[in-house]
C-alpha cells in the first residue's frame, strides 16, 4: 500500500521530489507537543519539522554528491497514542521514516504506526489517528529558510 496515498497533504512533497522520501539522512529540526489539536479539539498533536532533500548521482568538483530539493517539512500527527521519543540533542539525523497502517486497530480510530529511525540523535515510535503534510518550505542545505 502506498502511505502517502493516506497521509493528507502529501501532494506538497511529492511536487518536490516527484515520490514520497524515505528521510534517509533528514535531520529531525523541531518538536511540538500539544494535548489540543489546532482544531480545538482536545486530540493531542505531534509537529515535527524536517530537514530533507534528494542526493543525486552527481559528483560536484570536490568530489561529494551532489544534492537538491532541500526543503523544511512539517508534518502533524494527529491522535497521538504511546508516544516514545529518545536521544534529542544538538543534531537529530534519520536512517528513515516508516509508517505503517495499522487496519488491525479500527476500534480505537488510530490508524497509523509510525517510527522515526536514528542514524543519530532523535528518535521516536508512535500511534496516530491522521498524519498531515502542514508545509513544505524551501530551504538552503544547512536548512535555513
């Protein structure tokens, strides 16, 4: 099944990359925790911001891979359950994002497991009713807007 076909607002990073990323390498910027939903609603959220961008098969002059596309993206979670975060410090990279559905669960409306995989840093395993694309920003590849 492909997830972004169940994650709203995935059409502003697929419109980036042409495909949903694997956050390969992608540093974890921000947290946010809130018990209300933007909405107003007492449904906790989870925003996260990442800095991500595609490496291409080129080579500069130097000799490093090229890379492109870098942008911040920030990505809600919504209806937050078990969430477990560890090992956030001064630089939060990814081996990867995964989400999985989890159709076992519909009873208690969380729908979503997902896992934000450390190379270094950051990392976290939670449960959520909806996942969002808030934005996607443009950025430099030190992720400054």
């Amino acid at each position: 099944m492909d997830m972004a076909n169940h994650i709203a607002g995935a059409d502003k990073l697929i419109a980036v990359f042409g495909y949903w990323p694997s956050f390969h390498d992608a540093e974890v910027v921000r947290i946010s925790l809130d018990r209300r939903s933007p909405a107003g609603d007492h449904e906790p959220t989870l925003d996260v911001l990442i800095h991500t961008w595609e490496m291409t098969r080129e080579v500069d002059p130097a000799g490093s891979y090229v890379s492109r596309h870098h942008v911040l993206v920030c990505l809600r979670f919504s209806g937050i359950d078990e969430l477990r975060l560890e090992g956030f410090n001064a630089q939060n990279v990814l081996f990867g994002l995964n989400v999985s559905d989890m159709h076992d669960r519909p009873a208690d409306l969380l729908r979503f497991r997902v896992e934000f995989s450390p190379s270094y840093g950051q990392g976290a395993q939670l449960l959520c009713r909806a996942i969002e694309v808030v934005a996607v920003t443009p950025c430099d590849k030190d992720g400054s807007p």
